[in-house]
C-alpha cells in the first residue's frame, strides 16, 4: 500500500507516533521518524529497521523554528523528495487538570508552539519536498476534544482545535499541488501521553463510545496509513473522529 513512498512522521519516538510507523513500515514505507525524544527515536528506528524496515531517524524540537529548518534541510539532502507527511508530535502530558483561570501562561505558550506553529512550520518547510506530480499526502493528528470540549483541557483543545481549522486550510492551498490534506481525531487513548488521567475519567470517556471500552494507539494506524495513498485523495480537507463512536460529525 505505501511501497515507493517515503514517509515522515513527527513525534515517532513512542506511542501514537511509534504505532503509525510500524504500520507504515508493515505496508512497506521508508520512513524518517524524528522527535525531540532522541534516545528513544534512535531506539525505535533500530528496532523498525531490525524488522527489515527502511527507516532512518532525526532528532527535532518543534518549539525551536531553527531545529526544524535544520531538520528539513537535511531532508532535502539526503532524500531530495517526499511523499507523506504525518504531523503527529504534540504536547498533551501535563495539560490536563487545571480550570481555565489557572492554566500557567508558559505552559499555554509551550503547548501552542509545539502544537499549532510546529504543525504549520514542519509543514511549510517540507511542502517543497513532495514528488512533482501529485499524489503527496499530509495527515495530522487532532484530538476529538476539540469537537466537543472537556473542561479542564483548555490548552490542549484549543490546540487541537487549531490543528484542525489549519488542516482545512492547508487542504485548499495544497490542493493545487496535489497534496492531500487530512486530520483524524482520536478519541483519548491508553498511553503514555494519558497517564496523567485519571482513571474515572478514563472508564467515562470508554462507556460513553458507540462501541464502548478503551481506545489503543493501533486502534487508528491502519486509516493514518490509507490516507497516506495515493488513493486518499479524495478526503482531503476533511478530520475522521477515530474514536469508536464518541463523537458523531
């Protein structure tokens, strides 16, 4: 499904990030994972490529604009093109909890430079590298939060939220190259980026599904992996509740 194709996938080093790789790797993508989790991206692609994937890792900041001008150069580089993006990395630990009143300025500042201005610098500075021609997709991750906004998250779904109006955006403006433009907003999910969740909170997101009970990472790299086809065109613009029926749009 993704033979030929060579993927980027921000925030790969682990969880959601990790688990869209190894789809990708499963339908025969190369890949180039980056992360501000160095060690631990290292550690991933080792791993991918002991599993007979083509995979390559990058250290990043999404927060620091010179790092991913840095990173995209390299990309140019030592890949010259690119067929799929997916803009993953995000922060969403320690976000949760805090009324509206109490969120920290640096923490809001933190949150929407990775979230928000590092979607849209990742994908400024290697929307040149997609192959002439077409076909070249670009799947970033929301959040179903922001279609129907829990308290005590502001920060987060505001961000995600973001993501999502800039995905529409993105999707006419690419449009024209070729570039596919997709969001898919999972429902919360058990990881490491959820831990600092409460367990109540947990089981009320899980009853509340259509189809109740917990949402894993591989619960969603299957449809991540099928947007990034050439055949996904036609969904450009459009954000997928991936979250087993929570919300309906």
């Amino acid at each position: 499904m993704l033979s030929g194709r060579t993927i980027v996938i921000t925030g790969a080093a682990r969880g959601v990030g990790r688990a869209i790789a190894e789809a990708c790797a499963r339908h025969g993508a190369r890949l180039i994972l980056c992360d501000v989790l160095r060690e631990q991206g290292e550690r991933t692609a080792t791993e991918l490529r002991g599993g007979g994937a083509s995979v390559r890792f990058a250290p990043i900041d999404l927060a620091d604009p010179h790092s991913i001008a840095a990173f995209a150069a390299d990309i140019a580089r030592t890949e010259g093109v690119i067929h799929g993006l997916v803009n993953n990395a995000a922060i969403a630990t320690q976000v949760g909890g805090a009324a509206f009143e109490d969120i920290e300025l640096d923490l809001w500042d933190r949150v929407m430079a990775v979230n928000v201005r590092g979607t849209w610098l990742v994908t400024r500075a290697l929307s040149a590298l997609f192959a002439p021609g077409g076909h070249g997709r670009i799947v970033n991750l929301a959040s179903d939060t922001a279609l129907w906004g829990p308290p005590k998250l502001l920060a987060y779904v505001s961000s995600k939220g973001a993501v999502i109006s800039m995905t529409r955006s993105l999707a006419r403006e690419l449009g024209t190259r070729g570039i596919g433009v997709t969001a898919v907003a999972p429902g919360i999910m058990r990881n490491e980026a959820t831990e600092y969740v409460p367990a109540e909170r947990h089981q009320e997101y899980e009853r509340g599904r259509a189809v109740p009970g917990p949402q894993f990472p591989e619960d969603i790299v299957e449809i991540v992996a099928f947007l990034l086809t050439p055949a996904a065109l036609a969904l450009t613009g459009q954000v997928l509740p991936v979250d087993a029926g929570f919300v309906f749009t």
